[in-house]
C-alpha cells in the first residue's frame, strides 16, 4: 500500500505501518503531497485509486528483496531520499544493524519483516478507511493521515469479514445504548468520556452488578467501599505517582496534594493493614465495585469502551506462598464461570510479562509469573506469551473475550504483584509468631462495568436474554375498556418480580407491537376482553412472533423458569 501511495505522490512521506490484529494501517505526512490538489487528506476517491495501483503491483509479480545494514547506515540511506519520519525512528533505536525492503523501481522501506517472497503472493484485501492521527499520538505533533486496510488468504474469508464489518456497525452501542434509552454521554455539558445512566441503563447496570455480589459471596470475597480522592503520598508509595502520572487527576485539598483515584488496590491494601493478620486468616479476598478515574486523551475516547470515569469489579487477593496457584486457578474458574452465565463461550488468553519500566526484582518478577504459568497449565489452558506488556509492579494474565461476531474484548486480567506489598510492609504472622510478607493479586472478572456493558449491547445486538432486559415485558390492552386488566396483569407481573411497562398511548396496535418490538422487549402481552375473562395473555416472543393466548399463571411459570436461567 505504502509502495502504491509513493506512486501516485511521491513526496507523501512514510511513517509507521504496523500490522494488527484485523489488517493493518500506514500513517502518511500529506501536508505537501497533497496541497496542489488544494486538500491535505485522503479521500474515498483517493482510496480507489490507491487500491487499484495496490492491483497493478501485485499483477507484475514484484519481489521483496531484504536487506540487512548497519543502522547509520540506513539514516543515510533515509535521509536521502528525505523519509524524515523513517529517520527519527532510527535514531530512536539502539540495534546496530536494522532490516530494508525493496520492491519494483526504487521503492524501499525500513521493516523488521519477514516478508512474503513477492507482491503476485498477495490474495485478497481490502482498503478500508481513513483517519487522522497525530505522530506518536501526541496532540502537539504533525497530524498524519491513516489509511487502513485488512488482507485475507481467500475471497471468501474476506467476504465474511467485510460482512462482520457492516453488522458491527449495526451494533454499535454507541447507537443502540442512546436510541434504547439505556445511557448517553453528554460531551458539551458535562465533558468529554462520561457516562450517563437512563433508567434502563441504571437497571441493566444493576442486574449485572447484584450478580457479580451474589457470585462474589458465594466464592469466599469481602465486600469493601474505599474513597474517592486519596492523598497523594498514598500515590507515591505505591509507584503510581511515578509510573502512571500522565493518566491521574491530582490536584491540592487545605494545600496538600491529593488524587482522584485511578485505581482501587492502594484502598484495599490499607485495609488489609488495619489490624495484625495471621496466617490462620489467609487467603483474605476484597471486592469492591470501585468507580476509578482516569486522565484519557480525547483523542481515545470510544463511547463506553475508553471513558475516564468508570467502576471495576476489582478485588484483591491476599494470600500465603503455598496458596499462591490455588488462589490463580479460582480466579480462572471464576471469570470462565461468570463469562459463560453473560453468553460468551470463547476467549483468548496471554500471559503478559516484564515490562521494561517496573518496581520490584527480577527474583520476584520470576516467581510471579511462574505462578501465573503453571496456573495456566494445570488448568490446561492455551495462552501466548505478550512480552513486556505486565502492569509494573507484576505480570498478568489478560483473558479476551469473543463475542457472536469473534472480536475481542479484553475484560479480566489477573496480576501477580510481589512489590506492593513489600513497599507497604503488608505482613502476617505465621504459625512460629514471626512476621512474613504476604502475596497479593489483582483481578477484574468484567474489567469496566461500562466496557462490559457496550460489549454485551454489540454481542447481543441489545436482543439480551430474559434475565438481562432492562423492560422483559411490555402489556399492551387493545382498548380503553381492558386497560384496567392491563394494570392488573402488570402489577401481578411485578410482585412475581418481572420488570414490565404497559402501554395505554392512545395509538393503533399495530404501532404499540412494533415499538416494543423496537424496544427490543422480549415478551409482548396483548389483552382484550378475551383475555380479561379467561384471565389470559396473548403473547408475543421476541424472534418468535405470535405464540397465542396462555393462561397468565402458566406464562408466569414459564417466564420464570427462562427469567432464572442466566441464558
């Protein structure tokens, strides 16, 4: 793609064009190739003619020649033929000898690789998009243009991901979530990534939450409510003042300085201090569903996937050595366990490990991931290896959820944490009456309430299951004489516990079933005076249609019975 850009304006410059997980994308400094056209960005049109240059190169068949040089070399090289941004990226690495690629009549690009042999390898793909962004994704940087694409080994792979494409902008819940009256995010008023609850959102909200309580006591947690703002000093110890500043609201409370928190862990660990523990009292398990906020860029921010105002369902784990793998494969089992109640039935697992900014020693850092590793494998359990992308004070294990269109959502991850805490001298003591620093894990099952909640509206296109709509009836009498019934068939509805609206709106039936429809309400109860004699429902079901008339005790039984199944 580069190559066929370069064709069509040469004084384009390159600058990164990494692979990822559905395609890939380049980045482009247009500012002067583009200004005699009078535009400095990337058109559809310009897109056609990109991709059928893309076409003519792969017809010639043109092979891609590596070379390896030395990395003065390659600046030389680069600065050349003026590929500034190429220039900057290698003085910025240490390696010695870097790697190019050549291909047809001059073109050549610094890459890594490997590469296919030849352009004719090249099978199915499709250019996709454009989108602005800014050179490091820094604001005060030159604003790039960024085309992306994706590239299949067939056309009908292609054809089905292309399909994947236009259905996902079918759920977007950043359409359905406002249209359903489930949540909005006022930019203007409020500022930019925060949410706001309608009363069905509030009520989704809170489904998924009193089942996360529920499933948490179950399985040995505490609950605990820790403050919003906390003293910076408390920030400091716990490394998140030096190594997660950028991303922190801080400001001064009667002159000192405090912190909105980003995180839940330093609340949960002054918890644990507040008294001696023993031995005797471990593995002691904190959850709290903690609202946390965070200093997004705007530039990031994606509807209830990346707001700066969100609550996790954190707990921590406070364990002893030899409790360690135990306590990692409870966590397992209990994400597996509360995904599979939601819906999902696949995932993606890694084990992320040291990064290259961290606290604590490589002694411990082992020791954590070992844990993590072999957890993973006495649950039998695929997983790759992520490189040097752990949390800094310990590695993780990120479990990815598929959804019915197969794209991930990262929501649980469980961290293994030796150095926090040894920073806040955590101890128990242990049955000899000596004073030994106990483990600690970090886990999220959902990760964001708020991200889980857009990823169930777009992997149920907000179809939810019984147990999980908002409204899961709607009653609708046919006249004014019935609406008496309709209230009666509601209130007894109520007391059994279901969630249900009736809806006496002087409008046609025909419109009443299709709002409900729209609504996405799973049942609709129709009454008329039939029904009122026979104390009976006319129901309709969500993807069924019309089932008929059924007596209101036996709906009841089996609305329960569907209500109670978390499917």
């Amino acid at each position: 793609m580069a190559h066929a850009v370069k064709e069509l304006w040469p004084d384009a410059k390159l600058a990164i064009g990494p692979a990822i997980e559905d395609g890939f994308y380049y980045d482009f400094d247009t500012s002067t190739a583009l200004s005699a056209g009078k535009k400095d960005a990337f058109t559809d049109e310009d897109l056609v003619k990109i991709d059928q240059k893309m076409r003519e190169i792969i017809a010639k068949n043109e092979p891609f020649i590596r070379e390896e040089i030395s990395r003065a070399e390659a600046i030389k090289l680069f600065q050349g033929i003026k590929e500034d941004y190429k220039v900057e990226l290698l003085n910025a690495l240490s390696d010695e000898k870097v790697s190019v690629y050549r291909t047809g009549k001059g073109f050549v690009d610094l890459c890594r690789g490997p590469h296919i042999n030849s352009t004719g390898e090249i099978k199915a793909f499709k250019l996709l998009s454009v989108a602005g962004a800014y050179w490091h994704g820094i604001e005060t940087n030159p604003m790039l243009q960024r085309i992306y694409g994706t590239c299949f080994e067939t056309k009908k792979e292609l054809e089905e991901y292309l399909k994947n494409i236009e259905e996902a902008k079918l759920r977007d819940h950043r359409k359905i979530g406002p249209a359903l009256g489930l949540f909005d995010i006022y930019h203007e008023e409020a500022g930019a990534g925060l949410v706001f609850y309608h009363p069905k959102g509030a009520v989704l909200r809170t489904i998924i939450e009193d089942y996360e309580k529920r499933e948490h006591v179950k399985r040995g947690y505490q609950m605990v409510i820790t403050p919003h703002i906390m003293n910076s000093k408390l920030w400091k110890t716990s490394g998140h003042y030096d190594y997660y500043k950028e991303n922190m609201h801080i400001f001064k409370v009667d002159e000192a300085e405090y912190v909105l928190k980003p995180m839940n862990c330093p609340g949960h660990i002054l918890i644990y201090k507040s008294r001696t523990r023993s031995y005797k009292d471990l593995p002691i398990r904190l959850f709290e569903l903690g609202t946390v906020y965070r200093h997004e860029k705007a530039g990031v921010l994606h509807g209830l996937l990346r707001v700066r105002g969100f609550t996790q369902d954190d707990a921590h784990i406070f364990c002893l050595p030899e409790q360690l793998r135990e306590e990692i494969k409870g966590v397992i089992d209990f994400v597996f366990d509360t995904m599979k109640a939601f819906g999902f039935k696949e995932w993606v697992i890694e084990l992320s490990t040291k990064p290259k900014d961290r606290i604590g020693s490589d002694e411990d850092w082992q020791k954590a991931t070992s844990a993590l590793e072999e957890a993973l494998k006495e649950e039998g359990l695929q997983y790759d290896i992520n490189i040097g992308d752990g949390a800094f004070y310990g590695p993780k294990i990120d479990i990815k959820l598929k959804d019915a269109l197969k794209r991930q959502w990262q929501c649980a991850t469980i961290q293994c944490d030796f150095a926090l805490p040894k920073r806040f001298g955590l101890a128990y003591v242990d049955n000899e009456g000596k004073e030994k620093q106990p483990i600690m894990l970090h886990r999220v099952l959902l990760g964001s309430i708020e991200r889980f909640i857009g990823a169930l509206i777009e992997h149920y296109n907000a179809d939810f299951p019984l147990w999980l709509a908002p409204v899961q009836m709607t009653v609708i009498p046919i006249k004014d004489s019935v609406v008496g019934y309709g209230d009666q068939v509601k209130g007894i509805l109520e007391n059994e516990g279901f969630r249900v609206e009736i809806d006496t709106r002087n409008e046609t039936l025909d419109k009443k079933i299709r709002n409900a429809e729209l609504d996405k309400i799973p049942y609709i109860l129709v009454v008329g005076e039939r029904e009122e004699k026979s104390r009976s429902v006319a129901v309709r079901k969500k993807g069924k249609g019309n089932i008929g008339m059924v007596v209101l005790s036996d709906f009841i039984k089996q609305a329960r019975l569907l209500s109670n199944s978390l499917t």
